[in-house]
C-alpha cells in the first residue's frame, strides 16, 4: 500500500510512445532478463518476504520517467530501469510518486526503499545515502520558444526569474550563480514539481528553468512540448553521475542493486533501454556506488 499522501502508480515496460513523445510498439523491460538466484538470496529478509521495493519518484522529467496517456501508468527509461533491476533480482520494483524535496528523509526514514528519480550524486546527499550510479548527465537550461529573454548561458540569467524545482542539484546550482549577479539580482522561484516550474516558463512568468539535459532535449524535441520549449543552448553544465539513492543502514540492498545493474550492463540489457529511449549518451560502462566502480564486498 502507498504511504499517505502519495500515489503508488502502475509501472510498466509495456511503453507507448507514439510520434516522439510516446513508445507506441509493446516492450517488456523483463524480456531476457534472468532471475539470479544469488542474489535474490543476498536481499534483505524483508525484501524476499514481501517480494518488493518501492522506489519514490517525480514522474516530471520525460524521457526518464513520466505518466502515460492513462495518467497513473509511470513510463520512461528510469520504470524500464527499475522492472528489469527487479526481474534480476526475482522482486517487483514499485515506483511510487512523492515529494522530491523529502524523498532523501523518507528514505532514511523507511518509507520508501530507495530514490530512482533522476537524482544528482552528490557530496551532500551522500551524508543521508548511498547511490548506486546508473547514468551520467549534465544540467541546461530551458527557456520558452523563440527565446524571447534572450537567455544564452548561465549569467545571462541574472536579472531574471528561474523557476526550479525545489530540493534539486538544479536548484543548488541556481543559488551559486545567484550570488554572482550582483545588481542584476536573480529571483528563484522554487516548486513542488518539475512540472510546476514548466507552467511557470510556459506562461511567461520566469524566464527559465534548468533541467537535467535528457529532459531538456525531450521538452525541446517532443511533439507535445516542442512548440512552447527550447534549450538556450547545447551547454551542458556540472556533467554529474546519477544514482538510485538507498539508505545508508540498508547495505544488502544497495550491493544487490549495484550487482544487477552489473549485471544488466554485461548482458547488453541496459544498452538495449538506453537505445530505447534515445539515451546512450548518459551510459556509464560499470555499476558504481558513490562514484567508485570497485564491486561491493559480500
């Protein structure tokens, strides 16, 4: 059952994408994916008593992870990620919409088993988690078509308003650059949602929002979203690792998370959603914790 006040939502690699905005074709992400045994019995004993984890998510951030056409089925390249990690491991992932702002908390908590939500790596988080590391990305910058601001990089955001989501790496890199505006004050208008902070730069109330560039190129590229958005350029800023974020006292988990992502990477599974969702670029050659590529003991 989902926690109060969130929504636990279906996943599925059965993606529809018609155009560029939606898999259209049926896709299993378990397809070839063999249930390891060994490391089904290295799980946790109460993730094989219950058979599952739930992963928090903000099901915003198209092509990663967002809600399909039925508006509760989460779909994208992270879902896919998470069904084949779980055929691996012989579990059902579960991705669970909530607050990207509290996910860390919670997950330290115990609400939630882990973050799979396009989630930074970074030193500070690493103080509340251990990330297992799947992807490699940059940040840029989003702003309305035609650029109508004439926004070009990083400063000529000073003077603005940015609207971000709150609790982001976007939102930390926001404050940096704030601090170098000088009299050319920048506003940051933070929100609950990725999707929040899009109506903001839609309607013309902030002049841009930072993205992590998958969803930057998806908001400029898509047929649903390319007539109102375009990136200010093809910079990417601070090229981060991305991790599934678990708690620091769950050990057994996260090894098992980092060896099937291994073993995902071998098999040519991981290659084969990439390709699916126009993602190669952000491919990493080995599962990693906390940046480091060295397999976990036990």
């Amino acid at each position: 059952m989902a926690a109060a006040g969130v929504l636990l939502m279906l996943v599925t690699g059965a993606c529809s994408r018609g155009g560029s905005d939606e898999q259209s074709d049926p896709f299993d992400a378990t397809a070839g994916v063999a249930v390891d045994p060994e490391l089904h019995d290295r799980l946790p004993e109460s993730v094989r008593n219950t058979g599952f984890i739930r992963l928090v998510t903000d099901a915003s951030y198209a092509p990663m992870e967002y809600f399909a056409a039925d508006g509760r089925t989460i779909i994208g390249f992270e879902p896919d990620l998470a069904a084949a990690l779980g055929g691996v491991l012989g579990i059902r992932a579960e991705m669970v919409v909530g607050p990207f702002n509290t996910a860390l908390d919670d997950v330290v908590a115990g609400t939630y088993d882990g973050v799979l939500s396009m989630m930074t790596d970074t030193a500070e988080r690493r103080e509340q988690a251990d990330f297992v590391n799947y992807f490699h990305t940059g940040t840029s910058i989003v702003v309305q078509r035609g650029n109508p601001q004439g926004i070009s990089d990083l400063n000529s955001l000073c003077g603005k308003v940015v609207a971000t989501e709150k609790g982001t790496f976007q939102e930390t890199m926001l404050r940096g650059v704030q601090k170098t505006c000088g009299n050319r004050s920048m506003t940051i208008a933070d929100f609950p949602t990725n999707a929040d902070a899009l109506v903001q730069l839609r309607t013309g109330r902030a002049a841009a929002v930072l993205n992590d560039f998958p969803a930057a190129m998806y908001l400029a590229t898509a047929a649903r979203t390319s007539a109102f958005f375009e990136m200010a350029s093809d910079e990417q800023y601070e090229v981060s690792l991305l991790g599934i974020a678990v708690s620091k006292e769950n050990s057994e988990l996260r090894n098992c998370l980092q060896a099937a992502l291994d073993r995902l990477i071998t098999s040519g599974v991981y290659t084969e959603l990439l390709t699916r969702w126009g993602l190669n670029s952000g491919a990493i050659p080995a599962a990693m914790i906390n940046g480091q590529p060295s397999k976990p003991a036990g």
